[in-house]
C-alpha cells in the first residue's frame, strides 16, 4: 500500500464531465489499495471570476475578504469531487485548508505555510476513504482564510505530500509531462522521462508553465518525487526527482524561454561605492523583482552603465521610479526596451561538461541573433535577445543541443 497525494488543476476539474472523469481516475488507484490524498484547484476560469467581483465590490478591497471570496472556487470543487467518488461507490470526504489546519502567515493574497496537521488526514485514510483537500488555501494565527497566491494548489499538494510522508505527489494538468521546450515552437521535442530538481526549479522560473516555481522548491526541500501528468491521457508523465535517480546526465535537458521580460540601460551612472545598490534600492522598495544584470565602464572611466531586465508588466513603473530619483542617483539617461525575450539553456550536465556556453552562443550567430545580456548559473546559461527571434533561437538551440526526437519518433 503507497500513500499517495494527487493534485489536479483548474483545466483537470473545469466543468462536471472532468470532476466525473477525475473521480474514475482517483477511484481506479484507490481501488488498487493505494490511500489517496486528491488536491484540487477550482474550476477553470472560476478564481479570475472572483477576482473580478472583488475588485467590482471595492478597488481597494479588505485583503482578508478577498482571501474569504477568492477561497471559495477550491472548495466548491472539493465538495463536488467528494460526491462524485461516493457515488461511483468510493468513500470520501472534503477537507478545507482551516479542517486540517493548514496553519499559514497572515500575508493575504500570498500566504507560506508555516505547519499542517495531519491527524485528521490520517484518521480518514485510515478509515479507508479518500480525503479530498481544497487547495490553495490555509488558516492564519487570528483564524482568518488565506490563499498562497498564484500556484497554490501545487504548493498545497506538495506541501501535504511532504507531511504526509507520502511515496509520491502526482501532478496533473493539460500537458502530459515535462518536454525539452515548448511543443508548440518545436514539434520535435521530446518527453523527459525523468528530471531533477534543480532542472525543474530552473526551467519553472525560466518561462516552462508546467509546475509552479515555488512547489518545485519545496519538492526539492523535502525531497518530495513528483510526477507530471496529464488528466486526459493515461500515460507515463515525467518524473521530478533528486540527481541520485538518474543514473547519466544529460549535459543540456531544456531549452526555456520568458516572453515577459523587458530590459533598461542606466546610462552614465556616477562610478563610485554603493552607486549599483543606491540605485536597485528604490526599484526594491516597489517590489519590482530585477533579474539580469551587466555592469560595464564607460569610456571616461568615471562613469559606468548598468543594464538589467524586470518583469514586463513593470517596465513603466520602474522607469517612472528611476526618473525620479535621477538628481540623487546622478546618471545620464535611461534607455529601455520591452520587446525582448529571455531565452536559457539548462541542464546539470554543465558542471562536468565545458564549452556549453560557446555552443549557444555560436548556435545564435549563425542566426545571425544579437545577444544583449547574458547571465550564468551553475546548471543555466541566459541571454536576452529581440522578441521576433524567440522561435528561431528556440528550434536552433534544441537542434544544436541534440534534444530534437529522432524522424517519426
């Protein structure tokens, strides 16, 4: 018997045909004896909906409620799903984050969990019914409801599934597991069977949609295998695990890319101590994330540029701040650009291995692509390019990283 916690999406339970075909899925492994935990996530297109009715109600709204209202879409389907197993004869019962508890920090809109009780799951599962938990949400000291923000189910499977001690958290979405890019841009791209998780960390934070970034982190925490999987197919998925279960590394195992990205160049900033940090300052205390990061003299040697990328959807805002603070931060100009895109290079492989880098960026000047700015890890290499070459650059790194399936495969 494995105790086993499976999590479905909003597309998995988006209207009464999916939450039936779900409960046939939990029932088929509950049946062989397994003790299940399901995590489920409203139905599609229902949390937006209730977004909208908070922001209808009040522009500046009481975060609490909102948590109380947005809160509501998981455990409708917690309770549907719930009906459906008992009545294809599976017995089952609904659980909401506040039931288990789920004990949360009081940030609302984006709570972290902080502890989860687990005796009332284990009494269920022991009782020999599944246990249907509501997603996304948990319970704050004060015993008000909170959500943990975009992604939350997923971090709610995984955090269960850590709890619990549990042999595996199944992930299932639209996609049928993990892929060395996009199928869309590269029809030849090919399903991992396996990848680690630092890989998983690297390509969720890099643009890949398939898990979300702070589940991952958590998976590779407390070391939590997860699988990848569709709903509506029944086949292998892909399995997100520690290097120790893949026994040869691929030097590269994805090609990534983030179409979100937008780049701005300080130019002539002053060049003296602390200059870098007095100028990310007032761009952090907005809360605008800043990604990459170059550093170059400039010709008088008395002042320097610096350009970086933050989210798109912040361009505007953080030039607006910086334009602000101009006579203090003493620079010239700003110069920005919100049509680019991050294109990067992953594989753990790249510790044992040289010369990954050379092949990317050769790989691009054969296009005849221009690399902007380029960022480097461990296990990634980076680069910004125009958004128009985003397709090109993609097929022609997977090709030249011998990630492409074999003709007819």
């Amino acid at each position: 018997m494995a105790r086993i916690v499976k999590k479905f999406g909003g597309t998995s339970v988006g209207d009464m045909d999916r939450i039936r075909n779900v409960a046939r899925r939990v029932a088929q492994a509950a049946n062989e004896g397994d003790e299940i935990v399901v995590v489920v996530s409203a139905m599609a297109g229902v949390t937006n909906q209730l977004v909208g009715y908070c922001r209808d109600a009040a522009p500046l709204h009481d975060a609490r409620e909102y948590d109380a209202v947005v809160a509501s879409g998981e455990q409708v389907t917690a309770g549907l799903l719930a009906i459906c197993l008992q009545e294809i004869g599976v017995p089952a019962r609904s659980f909401l984050g506040w039931q288990l508890p789920m004990r949360t920090n009081d940030v609302h809109g984006a709570a972290r969990i902080e502890e989860i009780g687990t005796d009332a799951l284990d009494a269920c599962l022991a009782g020999g019914r599944v246990a249907v938990v509501a997603g996304f949400q948990g319970i704050a000291d004060d015993n008000r409801i909170t959500t943990l923000g975009r992604g939350g189910s997923d971090t709610t499977a995984v955090a269960l599934a850590a709890a619990l001690k549990a042999e595996r958290c199944d992930i299932y979405t639209d996609v049928d597991g993990v892929y060395t890019t996009d199928p869309r841009i590269v029809p030849r791209a090919r399903k991992l069977d396996k990848i680690t998780y630092e890989e998983m960390l690297e390509m969720a934070s890099l643009g890949a949609k398939v898990l979300q970034t702070r589940s991952v982190a958590l998976a590779m925490k407390y070391g939590v295998r997860t699988q990848v999987l569709s709903s509506f197919e029944d086949k292998p998925g892909t399995l997100v695990v520690g290097e120790d279960e893949i026994v040869e590394q691929e030097v590269v195992s994805g090609i990534a890319y983030s179409r979100g990205e937008a780049k701005i160049t300080v130019v002539g900033l002053e060049d003296r101590p602390g200059q870098v940090s007095h100028l990310f300052a007032p761009l952090a205390d907005e809360n605008i994330n800043v990604d990459m990061i170059v550093q170059s003299a400039s010709e008088d040697g008395h002042s320097t540029d610096v350009t970086f990328t933050v989210p798109e959807d912040d361009l505007l805002r953080a030039v607006k701040i910086l334009e602000a603070n101009k006579e203090e931060l003493r620079f010239r100009d700003i110069v920005y650009n919100g049509d680019v895109v991050k294109v990067s290079v992953v594989g753990v492989g790249m510790r044992s291995h040289a010369g990954v880098a050379r092949t990317m960026f050769d790989t691009l000047a054969d296009k005849g692509i221009n690399i902007q700015v380029i960022s480097t890890s461990e296990i990634k290499v980076s680069v910004i390019i125009d958004a128009e070459y985003t397709e090109l650059a993609v097929r022609a790194l997977h090709t030249a990283y011998g990630l492409d399936a074999p003709v007819g495969a």
